[in-house]
C-alpha cells in the first residue's frame, strides 16, 4: 500500500492510496510506456531533456509507504499463549537475503523483507485468533 501524490488542486485529493506501486498496477506502466513520457516538454531548469525514466520518477515518485515497519511490529503482540506454552516474539535478519520473524516453537516467517515476514506474521495471528480485535475494525 502507498499513497500516491497526484497534484490535485484539492488538498483533500492531493494523496491517492493505491495497493500497488505505479509500475505494478497491471499493465499500463510497462517500460515502453515509461519511456515514451521523454518529451520535448519535460526538461530539467538547465534546458537539458528528461528521459521518460527520469519523468516517471519526477511525476511518480512521491509514492510515500502506507505503512511502516515501526507501525507493523507496534501491532504485533510481544508475546502469544498457544496452550501452556507461552511464545517470545523475535525478529531476525539472520544473512543478508533473509529476515525470520518467529514465535519460537509455534510459527517462523522468513522473508528477503522485514515487512513482508510482517505481514505475514499478522496474517497467521488474525487466522489463529492471536492478534488484537482492536486492530481489525
């Protein structure tokens, strides 16, 4: 999830919360497309032309995260009871191309992302009945 800048003269339309990032919301913004934003029009303040990658990134990259880490580990419960067993939360970034988010002896969620081992982490709690109630309305 990102919000998106659209530029709106409405300040109250000014960001757009979209579930994908602009180059991933189906088909439109393929490299063909990006490419073809390089006009005559589109020049930095020297005069010196824009290529399309550069007025992509200048017309959509202001996405800003809708979420972040600090907000998903502050909803992630610190410690869970599965029976008698009371279960520690931890979060590891154990090589360089993983990071396991665990309730020892019950779940692990490795992912190459923090957030996404996050997500999937909150997924499994909602599911198991171990994530705060408050949190879904």
């Amino acid at each position: 999830m990102t919000y998106h800048y659209t530029k709106s003269r409405v300040s109250s339309l000014q960001w757009d919360l979209q579930a994908k990032s602009p180059t991933l919301r189906g088909k439109f913004w393929t490299p063909q497309r990006i490419a073809k934003l390089a006009t005559p029009f589109h020049k930095y303040p020297n005069g010196t032309r824009m290529t399309g990658e550069e007025v992509f990134d200048e017309l959509c990259g202001n996405d800003v995260p809708a979420w972040s880490l600090w907000r998903l580990l502050e909803l992630l419960p610190t410690e869970i009871k599965i029976g008698t067993r009371e279960n520690v939360f931890g979060l590891y970034h154990e090589t360089n191309d993983a990071w396991n988010l665990s309730y020892p002896c019950v779940e692990y969620f490795e992912t190459a992302s923090p957030i996404e081992s996050c997500i999937l982490a909150i997924d499994w709690l909602i599911t198991n009945g171990q994530f705060n109630k408050e949190y879904l309305l």
